[in-house]
C-alpha cells in the first residue's frame, strides 16, 4: 500500500505536498481552504515584525504563455513581503493551528540585520504554536533595497550568522530558504546547516525582466511607466530548480545526513514532485502553480505521485528520495563510458555474419552461437 506520508524534521506531513510562500498562504482564510483541500503543510506569506514598512504596488505580475496556448509557463513578480500586521499574524497562526492541528505550519520569517529583531520574531510565532520556520534569504526584488532578503542570501557568512541568531532562539525545525541568484548555491545553503539550520528550501524566485512593450518601449511589469526587475517562477524555472536541489542534496547527503531539503520551483504535477524527490527533496512546494490551477490540485498531484510509486514498487517517499543522485558525474566520465560502451559493441559486432559470404566452414557453428541473441 502506497505510503504518501513524511516525517521530516520531527514533523508528520500526510503528504509531502507543501503550499509555497506567497499569496496561496496569504492570510489564515486561504490557509484554512488549504488544509482542508488535503495539503501536508503550509509555509504561510513571509512577514516581518514591522509591516507598516511594506507597500505593494500594482500590477505586480506578468505572465509568460506558450505560443498561441493559454498555457502558462512562465510568472514575474514584483510583490513584496505580508503588509499584515504581525500581531494579526500570531491571532491567525494560532486559531489556524486550533482548526487544523495537524496541519504542518510554517511561518516564513524576514527582518533587517539586527540579532534582537531576529530573536523576537522567532519566539513571538513560535509562542502561538507554528511548527517550524522558512527564513526567507531569498526575497529576489524590494527588500534588499533594505538589506533584507536576497541581500543575505547571496552571502553565506551573512546566512551563517543570521541563520546561528535564528537557531538560538528557535525550540521548533528551521529551513533556511535559498536564493537561485547566485553562481555556487551550495555555498550560502552549507552555511546554513553548518550554523545549525535543520534543513533548506529550495529555489525562491529568479531574477527577471518580463519584456518591454514594443509599443511604449516600457519595461514590464510596468508601474506607472517604470519598471524594477522581478522574480520568475512556475514551470520555466523547474529545469533550474532541480539543478540547484541536486547540488544542495549532494551536500547536504554527504555532510549533513540528518537535515533536509524542501524542492520548490515549477511543481505542478505529481511527477514533477517525483523529480524533485528523486534528487533529494522530503518535500516540495507549491506557489505559482496554485495561483494558476488552485488548491484542489493536490488531490491530483496526490493521486500522480501514488501512481508513480506503485509503477516501480515504492512503498514510501523515503523509499526512493535521493535515488537519482548517483547517475550525476563529470563529462570526463561520460565520455570515458562512451568510449568504453563503443568499444564493447563493436567487440560484440566483430565475428557477427553479416553478409552471407562471411560464412566459414571451420567457423560454422562459432557463427551461429554469434548470432543468437538469447543465450
Ligand atoms: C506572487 C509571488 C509571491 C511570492 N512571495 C514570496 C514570499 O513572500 N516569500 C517567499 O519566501 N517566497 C515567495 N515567493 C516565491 C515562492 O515561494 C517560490 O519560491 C517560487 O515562486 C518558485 O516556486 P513556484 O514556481 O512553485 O512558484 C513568491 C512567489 C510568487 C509568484
């Protein structure tokens, strides 16, 4: 019988299906339809101790359709951090949890770089029963104007550092989310774990500009005729986000082996999840792909990935996470395994008859037994 649940970190999903930060985890309404749509968890919209600073402007989205197909592969934003304040966060964080206890929820975390402020975020939502935390050093556009965000992730001594005052404070699993933008994502991701993080999350959004209108010559999305780069996401970007959940699994396998890794980037499929598993991920989540085909889409995804572990007799997820990982090597091995598997065909093709004036009388049966494909 096909076993969708997880325990990662300690914590029980009913499924590794978890709901991305970001407007599908915006408020506790939209949380509340979440769990009762069957999702395992929920990293609820990042906030921060000072809403008042955040102020979203709109459009914030552009999309990109494949061509002449309403199919959307491809999703800018421009939107900042939760403007809710945080005292109506702990109110909902605790009546959610009330409604659904044994939803797993996550409270995504940003503040400036100050230890205190990292301290009173983590023990004010951890007090109200969150069961674990993102910290978001990937926010790509807006915040690390404020030094927040991206503007830590693409540092690892800053990750170490942020992530070490987020770990003395914090009595519950702490992710720390990953920035794509970046050359070498292992680094920033084992600073984290080397401080203590419990695990990473993996990819927030990668930076981009939509398009110009050929039209007003504007960048897009466009705001008052200007424009600021954005954060692309949905299926566009999975390509991308299973190479850097590879190499963060990798790592994280091989010198952290009691962490995890939550895959993000591009998921809307029970197979697209199977991939991410397959290279590492104890869960994945889901953001732009709700925003397209809503919350229902987990019972799809639930029954997709059900069906891919019976097809090769997976009992559970833990069954085959990780499994892809040993077929990654270097080009040099490629082309030394080529050169070998050549070398044995043509081993294999040499004595094969292949006209009939090859036939030999003293050869004859050596011939034959050549020929035969199923000894
Ligand atoms: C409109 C929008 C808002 C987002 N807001 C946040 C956020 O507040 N915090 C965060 O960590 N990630 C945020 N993200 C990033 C997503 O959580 C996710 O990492 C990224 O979009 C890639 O996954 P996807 O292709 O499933 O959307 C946002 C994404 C979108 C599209």
């Amino acid at each position: 019988m096909t076993d969708l649940a997880v325990t990662v970190n300690g914590l029980k999903f009913k499924n590794p299906f978890v709901i991305g930060s970001g407007p599908p985890g915006t408020n506790a309404n939209v949380i509340n339809k979440a769990f009762a749509e069957g999702w395992g968890g929920v990293v609820a919209k990042t906030i921060s101790l000072e809403a008042d600073k955040v102020t979203n402007v709109a459009p914030r989205y552009a999309r990109m359709r494949a061509e002449g197909s309403k199919e959307v592969f491809g999703w800018e934003n421009i939107e900042l951090i939760s403007d809710r304040p945080f005292e109506t966060w702990l109110d909902e964080f605790k009546a959610i949890k009330d409604a659904h206890p044994e939803g797993i929820l996550i409270a995504s975390i940003m503040e400036e770089y100050r230890r205190d402020a990292w301290i009173e975020i983590v023990e004010r939502c951890q007090n109200v029963g969150v069961d674990a935390f993102e910290l978001n050093f990937s926010c790509p556009h807006g915040l690390p104007e404020r030094k927040m965000g991206m503007a830590m992730g693409e540092n690892p001594d800053i990750v170490a550092e942020v992530s070490g005052w987020a770990m003395e404070a914090a009595t519950i699993p702490v992710w720390a989310k990953m920035t794509p933008n970046v050359t070498h994502i292992v680094d920033p991701g084992r600073a984290a774990l080397a401080a203590g993080c419990h695990g990473l999350a993996a990819i927030n959004t990668i930076l981009s500009v939509m398009g110009v209108d050929l039209k007003t010559l504007r960048p897009m999305p466009t705001v008052e005729g200007y424009a600021v780069p954005g954060g692309y996401s949905c299926k566009a970007v999975r390509p991308i986000a299973l190479r850097m959940v590879m190499e963060l699994a990798r790592m994280q396998t091989e010198d952290f082996p009691e962490t995890t890794i939550s895959g993000i980037g591009g998921i809307e499929t029970g197979e697209d999840a199977a991939q991410f598993i397959l290279l590492g991920a104890h869960t994945v989540q889901v953001c732009t792909g709700v925003m397209i085909h809503g919350y229902g889409m987990v019972k799809d995804m639930c029954e997709q990935l059900a069906a891919f572990m019976d097809q090769h007799e997976f009992a559970s997820i833990d069954d085959f996470r990780g499994a892809s990982l040993p077929y990654f090597s270097t080009h040099a091995d490629l082309v030394r395994r080529q050169a070998e598997a050549k070398a044995a065909a043509k081993a294999r093709r040499e004595g094969m008859v292949e006209k009939d004036t090859e036939w030999e009388g003293d050869k004859f049966v050596e011939q034959s037994d050549r020929l035969v494909s199923n000894d």
